[in-house]
C-alpha cells in the first residue's frame, strides 16, 4: 500500500512587477518560501490586460539553472545569444539550460487578449553550474496527453505516467512536470518517489489535496500552492466543481545556495564572479570560451 503523502504548506501567490514592467503572480520565492529545492521560483503570468504583459522581458543573463516557460494562452517570441529565436504558443514548452551564462529575450507577440503560462527555474548542481548553455522548444503537438478512467486528462511535459513519457529530455535534473485536468466528481493518484519534493499549483477550479499535518482534508480553491510532506504518492479528488493544476516533483540536491537576481550559484564568490563578467562583457558563455 502506498503512502499517501500529506499537505504540509498551502501559499497564496503574491503579486510582483518583473522584467520591462510585467505583472505577476510569484508563489515562490516570497517571504513565506524561499525554494523548494531543486525548484528556485514559479512565476503565474497570465492576464487579460495587455498593460499587464505588454512590456515583456528585454535581453537578461541567467546562469547557474534551467527555466522552464510553459503556455497556456497567447504568444511569446524569443531570442537568445546561441542563436535561438522563435515564439511559443498555447501548450508549448521553452526549457532552456543557462548553465555558465547565456542572454536571451521573452516578449509578447500580441497586443490584446489572454496571455497566460507559467515559468519555473529549476536549480543545477554545483558541478553543473558552468555548464554549456543549451535550449529545448518543445511544440504543443509534442507533449502526450493520456485521460484515465474517471476522465482526467494528464499532459506529460517531463516525466513518466504509465507508458506516456515526456518529451523534454538531456536535462541535468529529472523533474516530474505534469498539467492535469480534473473534471467535478474524479480522483486521481501519482506515484512520487520518496524524499522528492512534490508540490501542485492549482490555478483553475476547487480540489481536495489530501489530509494536512492534523489529519483533516478540505478543499481548496484556485489559485494555491500546495506543498507535500514525505510520502510515495498524492492524491487529489474532485467534488462539484473541476481543477486544474500543475504537478511537479524532483530530487532536492541538498546544496547551498546563493542567488542575486537571476543567477543562482553556491557561493558569494560566484554571484561577484558573475557580476564581474558581466560588466567585462565576457558573462555569456561564447565570449567566456573565446578569452
């Protein structure tokens, strides 16, 4: 028999301004979260108000993790110091690896409607850090979307759900990333392995995560984090009303962390390092290889 695992912290988002002048909803990190390692920071960007959006994300460093933009709605184009440019679209994924350091672009493709997505970093283990910066566009057609008896559909970014596996591979670290839609009156179980972190962030409808730290379960209404204790599965259930949430799990690395802006290393030293080879214009990663 499975362990079940319980519901440790619930997190409302927090409204943030990023970027050009984007607004946001940040889950974490906040004053009530730093990380939930190996994840740094998950970012709900969806919006009607093109005033919200419209200012996007100029050309910024990263280094020292991946991110992972997901839509739902709308477009975003993209380009970046490999070379990558594009727009990624309503299911797409944009998982690239910044690794030693790499610039690149996000911004709005359109100037009315619905534009909503996600983006998570996900932290890279120190021997890692420095890494080759590599890039991943992953189209919506490319992602599996299986539907179990009770009716829930499971998109599968990465990971694996019975014998759908996800399509973003050759990553350092080996997260679960599900999208799963629950219609009213279903269950649904994921097997997690033990001492992953497991958290869900539901951003649509109403849903039961199971039991918290005092053995009582309720439901929760969208938009929530909501993080697992230990366990070997979770289980969510609908009641009159449907959800959808993202779930997403991986193995903590368990080292320190020291981060300014957008670069997360695991030393001070580091974070100056990347500051200097910023205004030395040798911080992306062909320039470094060039010296």
């Amino acid at each position: 028999m499975s362990r079940p695992r319980v519901i440790q912290q619930i997190i409302e988002p927090q409204p943030v301004t990023e970027g050009a002048g984007v607004h946001l909803q940040r889950t974490f990190p906040s004053s009530a979260l730093d990380y939930l390692d190996p994840f740094l920071l998950l970012d709900d960007f969806s919006s009607d108000n093109p005033d919200d959006y419209i200012a996007g994300f100029p050309m910024h460093p990263h280094r020292g993790i991946e991110t992972v933009t997901y839509m739902l709605e709308g477009v975003v184009r993209h380009r970046d110091t490999l070379g990558n440019s594009g727009t990624i679209g309503a299911g797409d994924v944009q998982w690239m690896t910044a690794g030693g350091g790499i610039m690149h672009e996000e911004m709005p493709e359109q100037t009315q409607g619905r534009l909503a997505g996600f983006q998570l970093w996900v932290n890279l283990p120190a021997r890692h850090k420095m890494m080759p910066p590599r890039y991943q566009d992953i189209s919506a057609t490319q992602i599996p979307e299986t539907t179990t008896d009770s009716g829930v559909k499971i998109r599968v970014v990465t990971g694996q759900v019975g014998d759908q596996q996800g399509p973003v591979a050759d990553i350092v670290v080996q997260p679960l990333y599900l999208d799963i839609t629950m219609p009213p009156g279903s269950s649904f179980t994921q097997p997690i392995e033990p001492d992953h972190t497991a958290f869900a962030y539901l951003f649509e409808g109403t849903a039961s995560f199971g039991a918290d730290v005092q053995g009582k379960t309720h439901e929760i209404a969208a938009s929530k984090l909501v993080i697992w204790g230990d366990g070997e599965c979770v289980e969510v259930q609908t009641s009159t009303r449907g959800a959808r949430f993202l779930l997403i799990a991986g193995q903590p690395l368990h080292e320190p962390i020291a981060r300014y802006g957008p670069f997360v290393m695991n030393t001070r030293q580091e974070i100056l390092q990347a500051l200097e080879d910023l205004r030395n214009d040798t911080f992306v990663y062909e320039s470094r290889s060039s010296r």
